[in-house]
C-alpha cells in the first residue's frame, strides 16, 4: 500500500496523497491527464528522474 508521502511521478513531483486529493476534488485524476499529455509530447523525463530510470 502507498503511504501519501510516496512519489507517484518523479518527474513531476507528484506524490500518492497528490493524486488521491485531485481524484477527490475532480471525480478524475487530472494530474494523470497532465503526466500522460507530457509524455506524448516527450516532456516527461523518467529516464532520468525516476530511480529505476523508466
């Protein structure tokens, strides 16, 4: 289980408690939305933020 200090998305700084607070605001993840536009856009930079490098 996540704890709500826990990184969800390293390249944007968003934690657990982040997504679960805009889920609950929003009745949708709109910090999801934001990740996945970026990557399709080839802003994000997992490979070099995430620990694992993905």
């Amino acid at each position: 289980m996540f704890k709500p200090e826990d990184k969800i998305c390293y390249c944007f700084n968003h934690t657990y408690q982040d997504i679960k607070e805009d889920f609950l605001k929003h009745g949708r993840s709109t910090i999801l939305s934001s990740i996945l536009k970026a990557k399709k856009e080839g802003t994000c930079k997992c490979e070099i933020y995430h620990p694992e490098k993905r």
